[in-house]
C-alpha cells in the first residue's frame, strides 16, 4: 500500500540515537552507527521521532510500505518491559554491604552493589530493593571511567545501567513505571559527557515528568579524564 512513512538520510544522520528513543513504536535502530527504519510495520507515520532529530534527517515520504501493525507494537513493547525471568542470571537479589571505607593495606575494597540485575533491560518495575531507594541511573561506562564509582555514587543506592545508543530503545516508560510503583525516595542521573550519552538523562528526565511524583533528583557528568561535575 501507498502511505506516509519517515525516511533518514544517512549522510545528514550523526549517530546520536535521539530518534531511536523518541519512537515509542520501536520501528528504529542503530546500525553502525545511524539510525535507520528497521521495521517499516512498526512505523506509525505520525514522526514522534522528527523533532528529536538535530540535524534534521528525518522527513516524511509518500511510498509503497506494509501497513501499521499495532498489535505487532504492542506485543514489542510488552516483551521488552518483560522481565527476563526465564534467565538464572537475571533473578532479582538484594545485596547488603557496609559503608565502604579505606580498605586495609592488601585488602580489596568491598564492592557496593546492592542489586541484581542492574540492566535496566533486565530489571523489573517491582522489586523489594526497590522500596525506600536512591535510585542511582547510570551510564555503562561511568562505572570504567571514573575510578571512584563505588564509594562516591554506587553506596546506598539502587543502580540502574544502560547505554540508549547500543540498546536502541527508549527508556521512559520502564523508568516511569518504576518511579510509579515504588517509593523511590530520590534519584541521581550518572552520565558521560559523550553526546549520545544524553539520551540516558533525556530518559530519566522524562519518566520523572511522567511518574507523577515530585522527587529530589541531580544529574551529574563523568568526562573522559575520570573527572565529574555536577549539571
């Protein structure tokens, strides 16, 4: 059938995967590095993922393209907010530690986790780790680049970890929800100063709008060097 679809010029895409996220319908993925229309059935016509595009690659076209399949949506959107309880390794586990402190000489410094998993992928919208929480989102690679990630952001609280740009998938709504369901008592977005990496506070900035609570949260930033300021 002939209907309005999008369509991303590669030459004009920056990689940034704001567009990924802002389709709620998942017809969008990274591929090497660009966005790129991966399920045409999935593409609804309406360009939620327009105006998040910052170089403008995005535009409408008139061509031949399967039509919307919404039940196809809905059923995606339900498994990748489905917790991944087939998998041993992703069984929720509640960890205690104690404050951490200057290791004695030739002892490790004890790690701070307190949850399991911490895949934002992975975890559920409910877990008992959750009730009373700091609630710490992270960026993957924070926890590599800063070399104090334990003590200073990961002790007593909650984590949370992703990269939107090689997950491709917009993590509102499974924040949101979490922030709904449980008494988060505050939250702390850890990102890296890479451009792609805003999609991860854009996420959470958005499920705190969306959550209908009005909570204490900061966003602080991991540069390259292994230094942080504080947005």
């Amino acid at each position: 059938m002939i209907r309005r679809i999008i369509h991303i010029d590669q030459d004009k895409c920056n990689g940034c995967g704001a567009c990924a996220r802002a389709c709620h319908e998942g017809a969008i993925d990274m591929v090497d590095g660009k966005a790129k229309l991966m399920r045409e059935h999935y593409c609804d016509g309406l360009g939620d993922c327009l105006p998040a595009c910052p170089t403008g690659a995005i535009t409408f076209e008139e061509r031949e393209a399967p039509a919307y399949d919404e039940a196809a949506v809905k059923a995606a959107q339900a498994a990748r907010n489905r917790p991944h309880t087939g998998c041993p390794g992703a069984a929720i586990r509640q960890l205690a530690h104690k404050k951490p402190a200057a290791p004695a000489p030739g002892r490790e410094t004890e790690s701070q986790l307190t949850n399991w998993p911490v895949q934002i992928k992975l975890v559920p919208t409910r877990a008992p780790y959750f009730e009373g929480a700091e609630l710490l989102i992270a960026a993957d690679c924070t926890a590599f680049t800063y070399a104090d990630f334990h003590s200073r952001f990961l002790a007593g609280r909650v984590c949370l970890i992703g990269c939107p740009k090689l997950d491709g998938v917009d993590y509102t709504e499974k924040l949101a929800e979490i922030l709904r369901s449980n008494n988060i008592r505050s939250v702390t977005v850890l990102r890296m100063e890479v451009p792609c990496c805003g999609g991860l506070e854009m996420a959470a900035r958005r499920a705190l709008e969306q959550c209908g609570r009005d909570l204490p949260w900061q966003v602080c930033t991991v540069h390259i060097d292994g230094t942080v300021t504080k947005n």
